[in-house]
C-alpha cells in the first residue's frame, strides 16, 4: 500500500479530482440547462460573467492546483515506481492533464473566449448561443467524466 508523503499527495490528488468532477457536474446537469433556458441575450451575459468569475483564486487554486498535483503524482511515479499502484496513478494523472486540464485549453476556453467577444444582444450572439452551448456543455461532460475517473484511479490506487 501507498504510504508516507506519497500517500498524502495522492489523498490531495483525490480530493483535487473530486471537487472539480464535482464542479464541472454541477454545471453540465443544472447550470447549463438554466442558462439555455433563458433569452440568448441573457444566457449569453450570465456566461459571460461566469466565465469572468471562474478566474478568479478560488476556483483556479483547485483547478490548477490540482493540475500540478497530478503532474508531481506523475512524476514522483515515474521515478519511484512504487510496487502497487503504479497503473492506477498514471493513469489517473493522464485523465486529469489530459481530459480535464487540456481539454479545457482546447475546447472549452476557445469557446469562451469566442463567446466573450460578442454583444449578447446582438443576432450574432443568438445565432453563436445554442451552438456554444450544446458543444461547451458536450466537451463539459467529457471533463466532468475524466475528472471522476481520475478521482477513482487514485482511490484504487490506495488500496
């Protein structure tokens, strides 16, 4: 069994996966729902000011935090090549770097920023809104499930 430092940083890598798969579901079964639900000129401001407060320390010390937990995790794996747990590490360090942390650089902030370029009232804003959110929310759940699975990898990496 894990033990020790490396025990502690994987409990923070848990932890770290969790909070943001907890986030990201938040958003993907309620908060996205809600937001489509309203006008395009409203839906597009309310994410717009979302995505403005989402930058803030609070969330992006989870977020990013988490992020650099994963890669140490990975790293200190490499190295040490503990005898259990080795696969489960890995692998959840690859879901989280890869499904969460650069799936947010390449799908969902591009959106984003495409999105905080407009007018929410305008024609243009209303004709980019559905498409912005049936694509953002879809590329949401893929975070939301690498995420939770990365959570699990660490857990079963511990036992």
């Amino acid at each position: 069994m894990i033990d020790g430092p490396y025990f502690v940083l994987t409990m923070v890598g848990v932890l770290g996966t969790g909070l943001v798969a907890g986030v990201f579901c938040g958003f993907s079964t309620f908060v996205m729902r809600a937001l489509a639900a309203l006008p395009p000129a409203q839906g597009v401001a309310a994410m717009n000011a979302i995505n403005v407060t989402a930058v803030r320390p609070a969330f992006m010390l989870v977020f990013t935090g988490t992020a650099v937990v994963c890669a140490v995790i990975a790293v200190v794996t490499f190295v040490l090549w503990p005898d259990e747990g080795t696969v489960e590490l890995l692998v959840g360090s690859a879901l989280y770097l890869f499904g969460v942390f650069g799936l947010t650089v390449v799908a969902n902030v591009p959106r984003n920023d495409a999105l905080a370029k407009l007018d929410p009232g305008t024609r243009e804003a209303a004709a980019y809104w559905p498409t912005y959110v049936r694509e953002w929310t879809m590329w949401n759940h893929v975070r939301t499930v690498a995420s939770a699975a990365a959570a699990v990898a660490y857990v079963l990496a511990l036992t």
